[in-house]
C-alpha cells in the first residue's frame, strides 16, 4: 500500500511539470501503468464531438490521423461518449456493448475491455482517457486511478483552453453550403470595391524657392557670421572670405599703379625736351588704365569676399563651424535664405512603393512633432529620374504645397507623407505588390 501511495504522489507531481497539451496526453498514456496494468491506453481531445483528435496512443510517438486504427479509435469514442452528462467517475464497456457495425471494425489485437474517464469543461467534453484490458478493473484499482484521473482531469483542461481556445472557436462555424456561396460572394464583392490607392513615404518640410547664396569666388570661408534660423534683412553680413591674399594683391596693384602714373609724369613732363620721352607717354597710358583695372578688380574682391544677403529671410544653414577654414570653389552652396511662411513637402517616394498620381491629388503630413495631427497638402511635382539617397536606395522626390494653414511648420521638420492617389479595385490595393514581385519574376 506505501508503494501505491509514492506512485499516486509522484505521478501527481509529475503532471504538474507538464508545460503542454502533448507533453501531458503522452505522459498519460505512458505512466499510468504504475498504478494500474492495461494493454493500452488512448488519451483524445474533442471539440463538441465533432472534432476529436487522438493525441496520444500507449507505445506510438507520432499518430496518423489517416489510419484505419485512428478512424476505428474516432469512431469508438463518438458511440461510447454520445449522450453522458459531466461526471468524474470512471465507465467501463466492453465490446459487446457497441453496435455490430463498430463491432466489424475492432481490431483483432485490441481488448475488448475499455474503462473511459473523460475531462469536461463545464457542460462541454473536451477530452478523455481510454484503458484497454482483457478484464474489468477490479476494486483496488479503481480507487488509486480515481484519484490521478482527478490530477489529469485538471491539468487537462489547463492546458486544452490554453492551446485550443481560439481553434475551437472557429472550428464551430459550420456553415451551409448556401452560406458559403453567400461567403464568397461578399469576399468577390468587396474586393471588386473601389478604393483610393495610398502609399506612405518619409517626408521633409523644406523652404519654397529659396535664394541660394554660393561662394562668390574660389578661396577659404574665414567665418560664418549668421547662425541657423537666424532671421536677416538686405545687406546683413552673412559670411567672410579669407582676405589675405586679396588685400596683398589689392595693396601691390596699388602701387603698381602709383609706379606707373609717376612714370607717365614723368614722360610728360620730359617730353617738351626730348622726343623719346615723348613716345613713350603712350606705352605708359596704356600700363597706367591696365594698373587702374587691377586696382579696381582686387577693390572688387575685397568687397565680395564679404557676402551680405539680397532679401529677407531666415538663413538656412546646418553646422556653421563645419565650414570655417573650409577651402570651397566658386558658385559652391554655402547655405540658403528662405521666408519662413513659404514651404512645401518634400516626400521621397522609393522606387518600389511608386504608385500613380498626378498634380493636385492629395497629400496627408504627419509630422513626428506631432503625430496624431495630419496637415493637408497637394501635390505640385514630381521627379522623372529617381535619385540616390542615403541609404543606397533609389526614391522619386515628390514636391506638395501645403495648404493655407495658421501655424506653418518649421523648415527642416520630419515626418511622414501619405500621398492618396487614383481610385483601384480593394484586390488591387491589397496584392499590388505580390503582382508586382510576380510580374518581375515571370517577365
């Protein structure tokens, strides 16, 4: 009897370290045998009797449910359940209780003895136990397996809701054969339906038409004097030029010049007396307007080395110490003047994503500032060659104009663009890019 009472506390130990519906039904059907003999054991899960899944068989890993052994085991369970009520005892049958045609079927090697224990939800079955023997259970073992059954019983019905709760949900809709055309009918409807074609691409508010100021000659930025966002008027200095090199050759074209018109007083003033002198007054002429022009042209230089702006504006710049001591070339983009209340979307649309739209369609912001409020835009323009960004791959820049709202966003906010194009079938819009994939494939 002690050793009856360790098999019962360790087999209910043991059901408790099961982690799933498999793990325990295989557990079952093996171990119970230390504390009742059988020939084999059956553990089934079922929904309502209409789908009854064999999990485990005593010495079988993996079950076919394509068997005839598995179909006899169905079929079994079906005539021997139909009708019982929620108990926790433990039935016995024996072969000559079924009907001939099951009878029929019964396997040569199978006993004809079958004590069932079944698990219950509330009023539904979910589950159960079959024991194969050559006898009936005699009243020893009827007490020690009532009471692991219990053990099994509830570990059982743990583990089936939590792997087959929304499995068995929609194994119950059954529905007609009229009701399935009905189905399908709605499916073709719905997807013949028409919708806007929409794509989401990321997004940029840039400044509309902005005043590029650019190096004025080929040299080294000496300092940037606006900072970002900086607001300025006409003629506010923007940024210098390094000037040494200008301010030496302005200072040697100056007295060049000088060198030179004193030469030609000279040649005047000699000239009355000697004739060679004379001639040369031309030459020194000539030398003399040549010297005035490089006076003028490093004059010149020296101003334009200080860059000023043309118009109002704020300057748009990113990292003004980056540039300083930074040799650049003439016409190079050194930042941009731009009016803050005129801007547009920049959208940059990836090749792959590219949908068809045309001018005024509709564009919908979401900045990351704020998310959850979408400012509307139309589309102005878009790129014929798509470009190369950053991360290598290739996008089309799509320009939208912003329509006229109270609190324009700030140059340089990101987001993200929803550009809403023409109208396609909902089938369309859902496998456009499966299509697409299939199209590049197949040719």
């Amino acid at each position: 009897m002690s050793e009856m009472l360790l098999n019962i506390i360790s087999l209910q130990q043991a059901v408790l370290e099961q982690t799933s519906l498999k793990s325990l039904a295989f557990f079952m059907a093996h171990q119970t045998r230390l504390i009742c003999a059988y020939d084999n054991a059956v553990v089934f899960s079922c929904y309502r009797l209409r789908f009854i899944t064999i999990e485990s068989v005593a010495g079988g890993v993996v079950i076919d449910k394509n068997t005839p052994y598995t179909h006899f085991l169905q079929a079994l369970i079906k005539a021997a359940v139909k009708g019982k009520k929620p108990t926790d005892e433990l039935i016995t049958y024996s072969k000559s209780d079924f009907d001939l045609p099951l009878q029929d079927i019964w396997p040569k090697a199978e006993k004809q003895s079958i004590t069932f224990r079944l698990f219950f939800d509330g009023k539904n079955l979910i589950g159960g136990c079959l024991l194969f023997r050559e006898t009936d259970l005699v009243e020893a073992d009827i007490k020690p397996l009532d009471w692991v059954m219990k053990s099994y019983d509830h570990a059982f019905r743990q583990h089936f809701l939590a792997q087959n709760g929304w499995t068995n949900f929609f194994k119950t809709m059954r529905l007609s054969r009229f009701a399935k055309w009905m189905v399908f009918l709605a499916i073709v409807i719905i997807l013949c339906l028409p919708v806007k074609q929409t794509v989401v691409a990321p997004a940029t508010i840039t400044a509309k038409d902005p005043v590029q100021i650019t190096a004025p000659m080929e040299g080294v930025i000496d300092h940037i004097v606006v900072k970002p966002d900086q607001r300025v008027l006409p003629g506010t200095l923007l940024f210098d030029m390094e000037k040494r090199d200008f301010i030496k050759a302005h200072e040697l074209a100056i007295r060049e010049f000088a060198t030179i018109k004193a030469k030609l007083a000279n040649a005047i003033s000699m000239g009355f007396s000697d004739l060679e002198n004379r001639a040369d007054i031309h030459i020194l002429k000539a030398e003399l307007a040549e010297k005035q022009l490089e006076v003028n042209y490093t004059n010149t230089l020296l101003k334009e080395a200080a860059v000023t702006s043309p118009i109002s504006g704020i300057a748009v710049i990113d990292h003004p110490d980056n540039w300083m001591g930074k040799p650049v070339q003439t016409g190079e983009k050194i930042l941009e003047i731009a009016d803050k209340k005129h801007v547009v979307v920049s959208v940059w649309l990836p090749v792959n994503d590219a949908i068809e739209f045309k001018k005024g369609d509709r564009v919908k912001v979401y900045l990351q500032r704020d998310p959850l409020s979408a400012i509307d835009a139309t589309v102005l323009y878009s790129s014929f060659n798509a470009e190369k960004m950053p991360d290598n791959t290739l996008a089309y820049k799509v320009t939208a104009v912003l329509d006229p709202i109270k609190n324009v966003p700030r140059i340089g906010s990101e987001g993200t663009a929803k550009i809403i194009g023409h109208r396609v079938s909902f089938f369309y819009y859902l496998f456009r890019k499966p299509i697409m994939a299939i199209r590049q494939w197949v040719g």
